[in-house]
C-alpha cells in the first residue's frame, strides 16, 4: 500500500496496536528531548523509578527556560539536572547554550528517527522528516526506561505548498495562515504533513517555523520530507552521514486536504490573546507598538535574525520602542557576529539578550502594561509574557522589525526599502563546547544527585475514588490554556520541582483565590473544574494538572481538551470526561455539588456516566475517551502508581 511521510513513520516504530484512526497505539522512541522547565521532575521520576541508565538510542537534557538566576533556585536545579544527566547517561545543554528545539535539530535530529519531548513544541523537528511529539514528562521519563509511548493513531493531513515566496513574505505566514483557516483545534487528531512543490522555497529552518507552532493548530505534530534541502542542511552541519532520505510513496493519500499558494500570501498577524486570531497585517497598520521581539524557538535561524539585521542596517529604532533579539543558539550569535549582523542589530538599538528561551516564557522582556508588543514567538495567551494585561501579537521577523522602525504596526511591503538580500556563512559554526556528553556507565553510576533546598519529592497520589461528590470550585471558558493554569515566567517557574509552592499559583491570573480555597477545601474533600472547548491548551508541561491533583482536584468536564493536557491529567489519577450534550455547560454554576457512583465500574465497563448536581437534583451525561491501559492508569491513581505495578 502507498504511504505518506506520517505513516511510513508511525509504521516503523509500531509495538503495539494497528494503525487506525482513533485506536491507541504503542510506539517505540529512539530519542528524548527535556528542558529545565520539566525535566527536573521527569529527573525525579527516574530517580523513583530506581533507573540505572538510560534505553533510548540518545537522550538529551537542555537548559533553556529558567536562565534567569536572581537567587539560588534556577542554579541549583541546573545542578541537580547536571548531576542527573551525568548519573542517567543523558547528554546535558548548559545555559546560554540555546533553545532546545534548534539545538536538537542542528546536532541530534536525524530522519526517520522518533523524538519524544517534555515541550509541547518538541514537533519543531519534524521539519528534518523525524517523528517528533511532545507529551507530558513522567511518559517521557518512561520512555527513557525503555517503555514504548502510547497515543490514539491520528490522522494525516496533508497540506500542499505552491508557487513562489512573494517579497515580505516567508514561513511564518504560511503557519499563520494554517491558523487562520483552520484555527487552534484545527489539527486536534491529525499529524499535518507539508508536500508539493514549494517545499524547494522552505529551508530546513523555515520548515522549523511551521513544524514548531503545529503545536498552536493542536497537531499531534508535523512532518516534511527528508529530502535534498535537509541533506544539505545536515552536510552544513557535519552529519551527512545522518541523513536518510525520505519522501511519500507515489500515490499515497491524506485523510484530509488543503493547498497554500506562496503567490497569494500576504503578511499575516495574530492578534491578542489567542495563535488563531489572524489578519493581514494591512488591517492593524497604524497602531502604535512597545515592543519589537525577533527569535524564540518559532522563528530561529539564521536568516530570521539576518533579515531583521539587514532591515535595520544603518537606521536608528525611535525612542520609546524596545528592540529585542533573542538569540536562539550561542552558534547561530557567532555567524550573526561573524557575518556582522549582529554589529548592525546593536547600532540600530537592539537590546541583546542570551541565547533561550527568555521572554518567550515570561522570563524576562516583559512588555509595559497597556502596550502593543509585536513577537515572533509561537504564542501570545493571556499573562505569558509576564505582563498579566499584555497585547501580544505574533509576527514575522519582517513585521516585526518594520513595525520597530516605524513605531507602529507596519505592512513590511510598505517601507521604502528593496527587500533585502542576506548573506550566509560559507561555513557555519559547530562549537559543541557546552554540550557535556553523557559519562562512560561505569563512572555514572557513582555520581550522587546534587539537589538544592527547593527541590521536594513528588507527592503520593491516591487511587481513583469509588464514589465522589465534589464542589465546582472554578468555571472557564473556551481555550484555556495551561500558561492560564500553571503560569510560567521569572516568579513561578523557579519553584517548578516544588510541587507543594508552584501549586500556590494555580489559576493565579484567571482566579487568584483559587489556589487558597481549593487547599483549603482539599483538607474536607477534593473538587471539580468545568471547562469549555479546548481546555488545556499549549505547554505540556504537567505542573498544570500536578499542581491542581495536588490541591485537590479530581474531576475535569469540558466541552473538549487539548491533546497533551488531556494525557496529563489521567497520568496524575484525574477523570477528564466531556458533555455528551455541550448545552449542559450552561446549567453548572460555581459550587455546585457533582456526585458520580460506582466510578470505578462504570468507568470501566462503560463510555457514558451520569453526573447528578446534588443541589438542584438534576443529571446529565459525560463520556470519557479512554483506552483500556489509560483506564487502569486512572484507577491506579495515576501513571507513577500503575508503573510501580506493572515493571
């Protein structure tokens, strides 16, 4: 039979189950990608489970999110994760070296490969034709024991490119414009795969743009073909022993179609607060922005910080506008500097930061309160640039830099100015001074774990209660996101292996008395949130359904969930089922009492539970989507639970 890209993929790793749409399947990893911001509980999760080294083919620890160092917290657990990495037999990314997506891809990513990550955009390296998915840590931290990892077989959806770039234009419009199309739920269930002729006007980075923010479309994650621009891209990187070439079979089919025309596209941006809120930047033009932001692990080659740099050579940006670059590799800084670029970003006014993640997260380059900032990071929710009423828009680097020029949002198309040629490296740098292989196994085994005062074992979960009855403590709307559950940023993430005080700030920016009154209350019983479409949107980072387990919560209804969240609330022993009639959403208040019986039988033997609101003595219906193994999971109280049982 002819496959495409996703498929050949999905068929080479396969353990366990068949390949149809909808069924879990097990599939075996060959690689691993944590950051600072989870691998220090996946590391405890290993440490838990008495590991000695180590399964997969390679494992690589990045730090990349947590760089700011006001106090002891971040160096401390950047300890603890080197002292991890040297113990486990994973190679270790020391800060300032890079953002973990582009530093993986340019020296570990090879095609045909899968890669797991503890980062939602972890999708990033299906651009070199890998199978790349993000997921929750503690599956990531099984995969590392050797464990396969477990998904519903998605979908493919193809989506073929045609013609040619126009002036102004480039890869990040084209994820834009699958955005505005398709919106953020667009790609739930579906691996989306790039084909057709235009892929020859995509380098391996700008592939990199689209295949990082299929995380935004909701995709299981993205694949292109590796094809004669990922062997050069490799060969540039001294690898090309590495590459596999990798293409659809001839006569191969989608599950579902589209077509981007290059001749068509226009300068796109997403408004404030959401990926899938885009226009042409022609619409916007005119309103007066703070903050110009170029890098981050949506926009990270070279040709993203050259083109700025090009942009603004020679040109001052007007007073009152903040300039940010955001380097995202420390190798990519010395082409920049080599080249001159860097020499032309710094006269024009740029503030130059150290290479990471940064204000992509919150940490650091906080916009002002009430002013426009213009990013080409991947996201833009509520509160995520550390500013709690921040105006983020998502952009281009073209956009971006015009609209710094010019103090306002601007069409690029519109300065007077040719559009600029770049000139490349004729070799580009390799310095793998700060990444620390993994040590010989006769010497890792007797390095000790540094662990800081911050630093608290994982809280023991109970298994799933046979009956509940539990208050609705909090109801959201559509498009939560997890930065809206768990925030990130400089004052929160510094306590993420800290379970007991990052749950301290749970919902802090959509409730802040959340937090208080579930602790309180969890001290009587446990509690429920209800939620509206796509709950759990974005990170995966698991604090956001740990935190809340911590604090009490055992039951989710939404309208519908994001594919990682989803995932991470049954591995911490949470029910998430959804409204068999959405209307029902409106008939639950706040502190309305849900009662559930004979949880575990039901659950179990059936897909429909009745929920009756004690107080106003009415039922309605949910459904769970659950397999077999994730019920087991759930009734265990969670993944760590079922694990111990079932070495």
């Amino acid at each position: 039979m002819a496959m495409n890209v996703a498929q050949k993929l999905l068929q080479s790793h396969l353990v366990e189950g068949e390949m149809i749409a909808g069924q879990e399947i097990g599939l075996r990893v060959d690689q691993t990608l944590t950051q600072d911001a989870t691998g220090t509980l996946v590391m405890l999760e290993l440490e838990a489970m008495n590991l000695k080294r180590v399964k997969t083919e390679l494992s690589a620890q990045y730090v990349d999110h947590n760089l700011i160092q006001e106090d002891n917290k971040n160096p401390d657990d950047h300890l603890f994760l080197q002292s991890a990495c040297q113990r486990y037999g994973i190679w270790f990314s020391r800060a300032g070296n890079g953002v973990s997506h582009p530093v993986h891809m340019q020296n570990f990513g090879i095609p045909g490969k899968f890669l797991l990550g503890s980062d939602s955009h972890t999708c990033a390296s299906g651009s070199l034709g890998m199978l790349a998915i993000g997921t929750g840590g503690l599956e990531v931290a099984l995969a590392m024991a050797g464990q396969p990892y477990f998904v519903k077989m998605p979908k493919v959806f193809g989506v073929k490119l045609v013609g040619r770039f126009q002036d102004w234009v480039s890869a990040k419009d084209i994820i834009l414009e699958m955005l505005r199309r398709h919106t953020c739920k667009g790609g739930v269930g579906y691996i989306i795969e790039y084909y057709g002729p235009a892929l020859k006007e995509l380098s391996a980075m700008d592939r990199h743009v689209i295949a990082n923010m299929g995380a935004e479309l909701g995709a299981t994650t993205t694949v292109f073909p590796a094809d004669e621009t990922i062997q050069t891209f490799l060969r540039n990187q001294k690898r090309e022993k590495d590459f596999v070439s990798l293409a659809a079979d001839e006569g191969s089919k989608y599950d579902k179609y589209d077509e981007i025309n290059l001749d068509e596209l226009e300068p796109l941006i997403a408004q404030p607060q959401n990926p899938d809120k885009v226009v042409r930047v022609k619409d916007l033009a005119g309103e007066p922005i703070y903050q110009a932001y170029i890098g981050s692990s949506a926009n990270p080659g070279f040709r993203d910080f050259a083109i700025s740099a090009a942009m603004v050579k020679g040109k001052r940006v007007p007073p009152g506008i903040s300039f940010d670059i955001n380097p995202t590799s420390r190798n990519s800084l010395e082409e920049l500097s080599q080249q001159g670029y860097l020499v032309d970003l710094i006269h024009s006014g740029a503030r130059i930061h150290q290479a990471g993640c940064n204000g992509c997260i919150g940490m650091g380059q906080a916009p002002a309160t009430g002013r426009n900032s213009l990013r080409t990071t991947p996201r833009n929710f509520p509160g995520r640039s550390g500013t709690p009423e921040d105006s983020v828009f998502l952009c281009s680097p073209e956009t971006a830099t015009a609209s710094a020029l010019t103090g306002v949002i601007t069409d690029p198309r519109d300065l007077d100015m040719p559009y600029p040629k770049i000139t490349y490296p004729g070799e580009l740098v390799n310095n793998f001074g700060m990444l620390e292989a993994p040590l010989p196994e006769e010497q890792a085994v007797n390095v000790p774990l540094i662990k800081g005062p911050n630093i608290a074992s994982l809280p023991e979960l109970p298994p799933l209660a046979g009956t509940m009855e539990l208050p609705v403590l909090l109801k959201v709307g559509d498009n939560v996101s997890t930065d809206e559950i768990m925030p990130a940023g400089a004052k929160v993430l510094p306590f993420r292996s800290n379970i007991p005080k990052i749950s301290e700030f749970t919902y802090e920016h959509y409730d802040p008395t959340y937090a208080s009154r579930a602790k309180k209350l969890s001290e009587k019983s446990g509690h429920a949130i209800v939620g509206g479409e796509n709950y759990g949107q974005g990170s995966s980072r698991e604090h956001a359904a740990l935190a809340p387990r911590f604090l009490g919560l055992e039951l989710v209804i939404a309208k519908s969930f994001a594919r990682i969240h989803w995932q991470n609330l049954i591995n911490f022993g949470i029910l998430p089922v959804t409204f068999v009639n959405p209307k029902d959403y409106d008939e639950i208040e706040l502190h309305d009492i849900l009662a559930l019986d004979k949880i575990t039988q039901n659950v179990k033997n059936h897909k429909e539970l009745t929920v009756h609101i004690k107080n106003k003595n009415k039922d309605f219906n949910v459904k769970h989507d659950l397999s077999k193994r994730q019920v087991e999971i759930l009734v265990a109280g969670g993944l760590i639970n079922y694990s111990r049982h079932h070495d």
